[in-house]
C-alpha cells in the first residue's frame, strides 16, 4: 500500500522515484558488467537513460542502445526508460550522480517528505549539468534521508559523480579534448537488452533484436564527423548528463504499447523514497491496470 492507505502499486504516483542503483557505476552496474563482460566476451559499460528518439516506437522507452563515445574507454550499453523535450535526436542523456535534475527534481531541496536527499539544490551543481567539476562532487550529500538502504547496497552519490568524471562520461566545461562537457556520440544502435538492465528496471520490449554489437546504426550514424555542440542550442551526437530522482517515463503505463512489451515487463517499476526499495506494479494496482 501507498503512504496514503488508499492506492497500490502503479498508482503511488507521490512515493514513486528513479531507483539510485540505475546510476552509472553502482555497485549494481559494476558486478553486473563485470558478469556480463565475462559470459559474453564483451568489454562493455550499463545504464539507463533518456533517448533524444525521432519516430522510434513507442518513443524507443524499453529499447536497448549501444553507444560509442569519444574519449570513453568502453561502449556502453544503455536502456532508454525515459522521455522529454530537453533531449534532443541522435542524443542519449545516462543517468549518473548528480547529473543534473533538468525540469524535474525529486533528489533534494523540494516540499518536505518528497525528495530522496537531504539538503538544498545548490548543492547539486547546476541544474542541467550538475557539478562543473570533479570537486563539487565533495558538496553532495552521501546518502539519502533514510540511509540504510544506499548503504547497504555499498552505494554513495559522492563516489557515483566521481565515477562518472573518471569514466569521462562527463567532462569539466573548457576541456582540451572536445569542445563542450558532454562527450561526442561516435556511433549508435539498436541492440538487445542484457539480463541486468531488464531485471533493475523490470520493462522488456518484445521486438530485440538478437544480439549485443551494432547491426544496423541508428539513423545519422556513424557519426559523419559533428562534434556534440558544435551548435551550442543543439545537442545532437552528445552523451549527456541526468538524475532527476523522478519516476521515469516508461513507469507511467498511459506511455507503454502493451504489444511492443513482454508479459510481467510492461512497465518500470520505480523506487520508494529511499531510492532502492522496489515498489512492485507488475499486478499491484485497481483492476490491474499494470
């Protein structure tokens, strides 16, 4: 049941966040490629995001990309569970610690009893973008209001926006290697989704394709030679930056084509407040609307 006593599972639309253990590099992620890597002779990274999708399917949410971008040492492999008009096509923006909360924010500084972290916004950088730089991570606060889970999972938002810079999956403004502090997308396409990317958020699409490397790139790409904001009010070929704590897209079932998902896989199931403990949808509201 809901905190309000009245609705279950889909409908607690007011207790419902972005789960913290999607982010780049958590513990989660981590093991989990690791395993990947090692049963699939891959040498990727994972995570979710938001798709910039120009006439995908049900907006590409449930849809696996494999990505390439400069200066990161490894593909990644990514899930797009959200959507919105701040993201642009040919754009994929992963969600990471203190990415940025966009035009929504459920992480910190909101009405009492509605944001996972304690403290203000300000202390999260800027609020597309996040932190500048590596050492405004240092002003995050660690864990959430109610701690124990993050902790026990062997999680803290300080170390995931330090991943984050180490992996150059973020770069400080000015940088000598590109000409912004998002990294260029190389290269994308459609691919199938790994086990741990479907388990962490429970959506599937039933139309994957077969397996994990680029079989036919997305439109526009490879990319012919566009530098991500080379147009500063376009981010086109950019791999950008989000966590907004807030219950993505592809949770909300009026998004969802029943027939482009796997049955028990039909909607994200989102996170309680402290950012972990699942909320289960798969049967848990009136009617089952899931």
């Amino acid at each position: 049941m809901c905190e309000d006593g009245e609705q279950v599972g889909y409908f607690c639309e007011s207790q419902s966040y972005a789960c913290m253990d999607w982010s780049f590099g958590s513990t989660y992620m981590l093991a989990e490629e690791e395993k990947f890597n090692a049963q699939q002779g891959e040498n990727v990274y994972l995570g979710v995001g938001t798709f910039g999708s120009t006439g995908e399917v049900m907006s590409a949410l449930g849809a696996c990309f494999r990505l390439t971008a400069f200066g990161v040492d490894r593909d990644i492999i990514v899930q797009a569970v959200n959507t919105g008009p701040d993201v642009h096509g040919n754009q994929f923006d992963l969600q990471m610690g203190a990415g940025g909360m966009g035009l929504h924010n459920k992480c910190a500084g909101g009405d009492p009893g509605k944001s996972i972290f304690p403290g203000s916004e300000e202390d999260w950088g800027q609020r597309f973008g996040g932190p500048e730089y590596e050492s405004g991570c240092d002003n995050l606060p660690e864990y959430p209001i109610d701690p124990e889970p993050m902790m026990a999972a062997g999680d803290n938002m300080r170390d995931f926006c330090k991943y984050s810079f180490a992996k150059k999956v973020r770069l400080p403004p000015n940088n000598t290697a590109q000409p912004a502090s998002n990294p260029t997308l190389l290269n994308a396409g459609r691919v199938r989704c790994p086990d741990a990317i479907v388990e962490a958020t429970q959506l599937q699409r039933s139309d994957e394709p077969v397996g994990y490397t680029f079989s036919t790139p997305l439109a526009g790409f490879p990319n012919p030679g566009t530098d991500c904001q080379s147009n500063p009010r376009d981010l086109s070929y950019c791999l950008t930056r989000m966590l907004d704590c807030k219950k993505p897209s592809a949770g909300y079932i009026d998004n969802i084509q029943s027939d482009y998902v796997v049955p028990g896989r039909k909607v994200v199931q989102p996170c309680a407040r402290d950012g972990y403990t699942r909320i289960n949808v798969q049967c848990g509201c009136t009617d089952c609307y899931c």
